[in-house]
C-alpha cells in the first residue's frame, strides 16, 4: 500500500492523501533484510532493488568479489568465509562505512548480510545517525530449520559456493542462531521490525513485503 503511495500511485484517488503522499517520497527508503542463510535475503533483495532503483549492499557479495580479485580484504576474508564463520566486525563495518557513503544511496539502500552481530548494529545505528540515513524497515524474513537445510544443499549444486559444504552450513546457522537472531529483538524493541514469512514463492514472498513497505 505505501509501496504504491512512495510512487505517488494513490495522488489521483484521493487529493486528499497529498501531503502524506509527498511526506513518502521524500523519504529514502533504508532497508535491512534480517535472516538466516538460505532465506532467500538476496533474491528479494535484488527485487526490492530493482522495484525502487535503490542499491542493495550485501556484504557477502562484496567480500567474495575481494576474495575472487584477491585483494588484501579478500586475503583476509577468506579463510572465515570458507569455514562460515563471521569477518571480524572492524572489517565488515568498515567495508559498510564505505559503500553507504557513496552518493547512489542517497535515495535509499537495501542491506543484505549486515548487521550479523550486536555490535554491527549498534555501529550502524551510529552510523545511520551521522549520515542522516535512518533505517525505515527491517525486514526479519523467516524460513523453518528443515527447508533451510534443503535450499542450502540445492545452491551447493547450482551455485557451487565454497561454503555451502556441510560442516560450513550447519556452523553458519549456529552463527546465524548465536550472533544475528538477537537483532531480531534488537530491532523489534526499536519498532522497525518487520516479519515476513519466507515460504513459498518468490512472487509470494515478494508481495508479502510490499504489504509492509
Ligand atoms: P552471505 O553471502 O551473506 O551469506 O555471506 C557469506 C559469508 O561472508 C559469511 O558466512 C561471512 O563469512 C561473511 N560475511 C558476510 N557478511 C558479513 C557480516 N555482516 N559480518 C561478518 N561476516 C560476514
């Protein structure tokens, strides 16, 4: 509903909604997607930012382009990454410092894989703080444990990730289940905690996050 209302879809039905209507536009839309790995955080994600012409940043993204251009980040990542354990927050937040401080997300941005820890969140707080950039919605998207385990098997297949190996699998979701689960509380006492089921198809999925944005 706001989805359309942000593209100005509702100014003809109703004059009335004007102001509130501008009040949305003007307004970057920050998002964070929250969820274990296999949730499907990048696929929405992709869509998200090709509904509204907004960046997504995934970390992951930009640690393996590192790993595959073996920069000095890349030298470094790697042997977290292959075993899916966590780049150490100075690194990552670092990295997020960075990408969010260029001019394309000026209009909005969507985060994909950060925040992973407390501490990623609270240094982004701080950061959204000083470069005036408040996150709008997060989005906490929610998969049960079995179907998790089967998407993830499948990507090894078809992507051939180095860390979807078994072992680097279930020691991902013990990190995501120690470290990132208690953002989900984190952002919920915060009042932009948004959840969305994350069964069924992408379509599904999909609309179940306009309704929320
Ligand atoms: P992803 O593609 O988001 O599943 O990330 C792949 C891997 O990159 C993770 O298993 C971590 O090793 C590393 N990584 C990505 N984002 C972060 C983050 N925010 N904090 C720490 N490590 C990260």
């Amino acid at each position: 509903m706001k989805a359309s209302l942000r593209k100005g879809g509702l100014r003809d039905v109703d004059s009335s909604l004007e102001g509130y209507t501008r009040e949305q536009e003007d307004r970057a839309m920050n998002v964070i997607l929250l969820g274990p790995p296999g949730a499907g955080k990048g696929t929405q994600g992709h869509r998200l930012s090709e509904r509204y012409s907004i960046p997504e940043v995934s970390t992951g993204d930009i640690l393996r382009a590192a790993v595959r251009q073996g920069t000095p980040l890349g030298q470094e990542a790697k042997s977290y990454m292959d075993r899916g354990a966590l780049v150490p927050d100075g690194v990552i937040i670092g990295i997020v410092r960075e990408r969010l401080a260029q001019d394309d997300t000026e209009g909005g941005f969507i985060l994909d894989g950060f925040p992973r820890t407390v501490a990623q969140a609270e240094a982004l707080t701080r950061m959204s703080e000083e470069q005036k950039r408040p996150i709008e919605h997060v989005l906490s998207i929610e998969v049960p444990q079995q179907e998790l385990l089967q998407r993830l098997a499948g990507r090894r297949q078809t992507e051939g990730r180095r860390d979807d190996t078994d072992e680097a699998i279930r020691h991902r979701l013990e990190v995501y289940a120690h470290e990132t689960a208690p953002l989900i509380d984190f952002y919920r006492r915060q009042g932009l905690l948004r959840c969305i089921a994350g069964v069924g198809t992408v379509d599904e999925i999909f609309q179940r996050i306009m309704v929320v944005l």
